[in-house]
C-alpha cells in the first residue's frame, strides 16, 4: 500500500527517486570516517528532506508507522555528513558520525553478530 505525505522535499529530488510499492527507499547508514556499515532504515520523501536538512537522520518505521530521528530516545544520534543516491535512484547511502551504538540492540553495528558460513571453496 503506497504511502501517501506531503513533504518538502525538493521536487527534482524527488523526481529521481525510485520507491517501493509504499513509497519508501532503503537508507544505508554508514560511519563517514572507518567505511562501517552501521544499519539500514528506511525513507519516504519527507524522512529524506528532514534527514537533509536538520543533519540528523530521520526514518520512517514500518512496524510503528512514524518517524524516528535516530538518538531521540537512546542518546545514539547520527550526525550526517553525506547523502547519495545510487545509480539506480532506489538506495540512498547516509554517510554519518555515529554517536553510540547504531544498532536497537546495542551493538555498534547491525551486521556484527550473525555472520553467514561461506562454502569451503568461498573462503579466504
């Protein structure tokens, strides 16, 4: 089901953006200065136009159905230093200073505790 929001996002912007069928894009979050990819969120237009002009990183929650800056209630904001847009227009990459754990866990990262074997073969 589509999400339907005004925003202020810049029309051109806007124009470029491939969405989901309910109007959202992936938002990968990595640490500007060591390359650590720290979590993915997600964006509709209006999450976006805030995360680009407060410098903090604002989402859209699918289970609870708003926004979220990260670090409101846990302390553990994200500063953004960059936005991009893959070459397709469907991923944004969020370059930020992570202050804390990026993850709801606790964990620094989201991508830390459950990483997949590899075939003998693949390894190394």
């Amino acid at each position: 089901m589509a999400r339907m929001t005004s925003s202020s996002l810049d029309p051109a912007i806007a124009a470029r953006l491939k969405r989901s069928a309910d109007g959202l894009v992936p938002a990968i979050a990595q640490q500007y200065d060591t390359g650590e990819v720290l979590m993915l969120g997600w964006m509709d237009d209006e999450a976006l136009h805030r995360t680009l002009t407060t410098g903090r990183c604002t989402y859209w929650s699918r289970s609870r159905r708003e926004y979220w800056v990260k670090g409101d209630t846990s302390g553990h904001v994200q500063h953004v230093k960059s936005v991009a847009l893959d070459c397709d227009a469907d991923t944004l990459l969020v370059k930020v200073d992570q202050v804390g754990a990026a993850c709801h866990t606790g964990a620094r990262t989201c991508f830390d505790a459950d990483v997949l074997p590899l075939a003998a073969d693949q390894a190394g």
